[in-house]
C-alpha cells in the first residue's frame, strides 16, 4: 500500500477507527452509487474513479470479508447479525446492511466522496437509503449503470481463475498469469469457481437481471441513473464513465 492510499479503516473497521490517509478536498465531492453485474468489471471502475477523481470506494462486500477475519469483540451489532445470517446461507436483510451502514454515516458524510457499492441492491433498499441521505443532508449525484451482453459476461466470467490461496484473480485470456495455471504473487494454483462456469453465471444473472431491473428504473425516473457501456479496455470505459459525469457536470 502506498503513502497516499487511503486504507479505508473507518470505512470497513467502523467504531472509531480513522483512515490513515484522509481522501483529499480537490473540488465539489461525488457522490455516487455504483450498479453492475458480476463480470461488467464494475471493480476496476470503482478503483479507477477512486484513483483519478476522488471518491472512496465504500462496498459493503468488503466490510462482511474484513468482518469475518475480526474479533467477536470488534464487530457492531449490525455486522454479527449479518455474518450469521452468511453463516446460516441466508440473504442478509435490508434492515441489517442499512443499519451497517448508517454506523458508518461519518464515511458517506465525507468530504472527499464516495462510490456506494454493493448497495442498494433493491428498490427497497434505494428507498431506505434516501431516507438516510435526506437525514444526513446529503444529495446523490448520480447512478452508474456498467452494462454488457449476457454472452459476452459469461465468455468474462467463464475465464476467470482465482488464486487458492491469496485469491488474486486471473483470466485466460485478457489477465493470464505468467505460468499458466499458478499465482504471479503467492505461486499457488488457480481455480475456476463453481459460480463462475457457465451455468451458474446464466443463473446468477438471471437474479440479478429480476432484483436490478426495478432499481434502474427508480434511479431513472428521479433522473439519476447514467447507462455506461462496459465494452472495450478499462481505460476506454472509465474514459466514457468520465465524459458522462463530465457531461452533467458532475
């Protein structure tokens, strides 16, 4: 981790942890929620807008897989009621995740930013997390949309192989490690997840296609939600996410 990267501490630890590197006042802050389907590679675009414009990435994924390595002690009520209902199989409720985040209200408070992402995953959830920003006066500048054919998300997410061991992820043909089938960092093998063959994407898909249709159409009718195409390099998406915020001036 570099000097200037900021490790997110008060973000995936809450209580009262500080961040080691405060994000920096550069201009008006962004505020932003992030939608995607697995294999848009929503991920490199929350860390590129981190990057080179400002705002933190919040995921409430990171927060339950920073949890689980955690001490019983130091976790807040919200976040034990949610690993067991991980541990359990179960979806974690709505009430749960906008609990967890509302002890984290400091962060979406920020003047640096942020990039929710993760959630709202549901129209409920978006309503509930209007509620908060109205509470917290804060106002949300839009709702990025990365969006690709079924097909070509399966040909991503078929070729993906993670680490057994560090779970850095590779893919076979974009992101190939340089032995094939072992981790550049660790030197560990590399798997393909149950989830990530072809059958298990087209259901995972399916699900999200149902939850985050209605959420894009809430988002839409209050003239928030920006439709990026996820096609081509990272670097040409980011450079259409840019010129879209740009365009709104945001």
């Amino acid at each position: 981790m570099s000097e200037t990267t900021n490790d997110r501490a008060a973000w995936l630890k809450g209580g009262d942890a500080q961040c080691r590197v405060p994000p920096p006042l550069k201009r008006k802050p962004r505020r932003l929620v992030l939608l995607g389907a697995p294999g848009v590679g929503k991920g490199t675009q929350a860390e590129l807008i981190h990057e080179r414009l400002g705002p933190c990435q919040l995921s409430t994924g990171d927060v339950f897989r920073a949890a689980k390595s955690s001490c019983e002690g130091e976790r807040s009520p919200a976040l034990t009621a949610a690993l067991e209902h991980m541990r359990r199989g179960e979806l974690v409720p709505d009430s749960t995740v906008l609990d967890m985040v509302r002890e984290r209200a400091r962060c979406i408070r920020c003047h640096g930013g942020f990039l929710l992402d993760g959630f709202p995953r549901t129209v409920t959830q978006a309503e509930a997390l209007d509620r908060f920003f109205s509470e917290n006066g804060i106002t949300l500048d839009a709702v990025l949309s990365y969006e690709l054919p079924i097909e070509k998300i399966v040909a991503r997410l078929s070729g993906r192989r993670t680490c057994e061991k560090c779970k850095a992820v590779y893919h076979v043909e974009t992101r190939a490690p340089r032995i094939p089938g072992v981790c550049d960092h660790c030197g560990c093998g590399l798997v393909q997840r149950e989830d990530d063959r072809p059958p298990a994407v087209r259901i995972r898909m399916d699900a999200y296609e149902r939850s985050t249709k209605p959420l894009a159409d809430y988002y839409r009718g209050k003239g928030l939600l920006i439709c990026v195409a996820a096609e081509g390099s990272p670097e040409e998406i980011f450079a259409r996410t840019h010129a879209a915020l740009e365009q709104r001036g945001i």
